[in-house]
C-alpha cells in the first residue's frame, strides 16, 4: 500500500521516503493515552491512517533503537478519539516491550519483554473481524506472537496505520518498512 495513501493524524516533526520506506521523527510530548492512573489525556501521537473496514487486515513494519522511556511505533485503529488500540513495540522498564493498549474512555496496558527485537525489524498485524480486533507480531521471519484480542464496535468507522510516539522527548526516528492491507484473518489461533 502506498505511504501517500493514508492521511496524518498530528503530523510528526520530518518525514521523509528512504526509497520504499518511510522515516519519521517524532514531536517532544507525542503519545495516545486516556487518564487511567496518570490522569492526564494526550491524543497528539504520530499516525499515518487510512480506512480500516470490517473484514480487512492492516500490517506494518518497522524498524527503531527506542533508545528513551515510552518510546513506541506500530499500529494505531482509531474510531475516535476515546476509542481506540495502539499495538506495537514501547520501551518500558529499560527494555523494549511487546504490548497494546486499548481504550474505550480509558486506557488500559499490556507488556511482554522482547529484548532480543531490539533492532530488528518488526511487523505487527491487526486484523478486524465482527466485533474483535485481533493483534499479532513478530520479529523478522519468526512466527506469528498473539498480543490481544480487543472488542471494537462493528459499526464503528475506523482507520488504521502506522503509528509512533515520543513522550519525553523529540527526535525518535522510526523506520517504516512496510503497509500492506487485505482480508482479515480466517481464525483466531
């Protein structure tokens, strides 16, 4: 899928097309999240979007060092602004972490350590079927890694794509090397 397809929600600080890839660098204080525990709202995270249907998948690929705290990149589904699931790669707890947050008013938080995927390119996958948005990702040719099975209203008009964030600071640069669209998938395991 084309990058000038898709349609920036909070234009990022530069991004420029490395031949097939996208290379984005955040805004200081760029994130998504909804007031659960922080008490704060920040809806002026990075995300490029297009048209996400029931019955289609979106994938992305990336690749970034997430050198700072809550450092992030991979797939935004928005319906709006309270509702809504970022899944991807988030520097946390000194390492990188495979983890989704999902969000309907509030905001919730999911975490396994990847480690090894510093570096490395990672795709994640989400997948829109009836009222699921199922998550998957891997790391280079590995096997698919479920990360969440989320609700999402099947009537809702969402839009999904690559997403990337920077909390505490500017200046994240994130590789994007692939979107890709198409049908959602057939099963859940």
């Amino acid at each position: 899928m084309p990058w000038a397809d898709g349609r920036w929600l909070n234009p990022p600080a530069d991004v420029r097309e490395d031949g097939t890839g996208l290379v984005v660098t955040t805004r200081e204080g760029s994130d998504f999240w909804r007031t659960t525990s922080y008490g704060f709202v920040h809806d002026d995270g990075h995300a490029l979007l297009s048209p996400f249907p029931p019955g289609t998948a979106v994938e992305v690929s990336f690749v970034a060092d997430f050198p700072e705290l809550y450092d992030q990149a991979g797939v935004l589904v928005r319906a709006d602004a309270e509702n809504w699931i970022k899944a991807g790669i988030e520097r946390s707890d000194g390492a990188p972490q495979l983890g989704a947050v999902v969000t309907h008013g509030t905001s919730d938080w999911s975490l396994a350590p990847v480690p090894e995927w510093t570096g490395r390119e990672v795709t994640v996958r989400v997948s829109r079927a009836g009222d699921a948005v199922t998550v998957r990702a891997r790391c280079g040719g590995e096997p698919w890694r479920m990360v969440r099975l989320a609700w999402l209203d099947p009537a809702a008009d969402a839009h999904a794509g690559p997403f990337c964030c920077s909390p505490l600071h500017d200046g994240l640069r994130v590789r994007f090397t692939r979107l890709a669209t198409g049908p959602a998938d057939a099963s859940l395991h």
